[in-house]
C-alpha cells in the first residue's frame, strides 16, 4: 500500500504534468474590446449586444412574434453571426422587459 505522501506526489506530478501539456491560444479580443485568454474558464469573452439593424430585426420579428420558432431562431442566428441560444436569451429578456413596462414596474425604460 502506498503511503500518503507517495500519492500526494504522483498527484501533484500528473497535474503538473497535465498543465505543462495544455496548450491555449494566445489571447481572443472581446467585445468590449479588452484581451481574454481563450478557452480560459472563468473568464469571459464579453456580451454580445445586436448593433441598430440587428436589434431593429430582432424587435421587427418580437412585434409578429414574441416566441419564434426554432428554425426562426437559427435564421436570426446565422443573419446575425452569433449563436443561436444568444437569440433565444434575447428573446426572453425581451418577453421580461416588455412584463415589466406592462406592470409599469420600476426597471422599466
């Protein structure tokens, strides 16, 4: 049987190995224009906000249809150049904002 002190080294060695093995691009620029590891959990690659004609598309399609359709979606998607789960967030937050204007809630624009 192998000692405590024997596995906490081999740990220690797998791990350092492991590390020493990983390779990660360089750097991604962000939207908000700052410089993020790639691959780099924890740290973000900044929020995706649609420019004046993609949020006017996006409103255009919310006014006939607040919840769109999945192949909708991936349209928009694909249009926009994002992933479509990003659409499908803007959706949601969109559906919340307009509860909220409804109610006359605080948090409203």
């Amino acid at each position: 049987r192998r000692g405590a002190r024997e596995l906490e080294g081999a740990r220690k060695d797998f791990f350092g190995q492991a590390l020493r093995e990983c390779r990660v691009p360089a750097a991604v620029r962000c939207s908000s224009g700052a410089m993020a590891p790639a691959a780099m959990p924890g740290i973000s690659k900044g929020r995706w906000t649609p420019d004046a004609e993609g949020r006017a598309l996006l409103e255009t399609i919310f006014q006939a249809d607040n919840f769109p359709a999945r192949p909708v979606r991936l349209q928009l998607a694909e249009a926009l150049k994002v992933n479509q789960r990003q659409i499908q967030v803007w959706f949601q937050n969109r559906r919340q904002r307009l509860k909220r204007e409804q109610e006359g809630g605080l948090g409203g624009e």
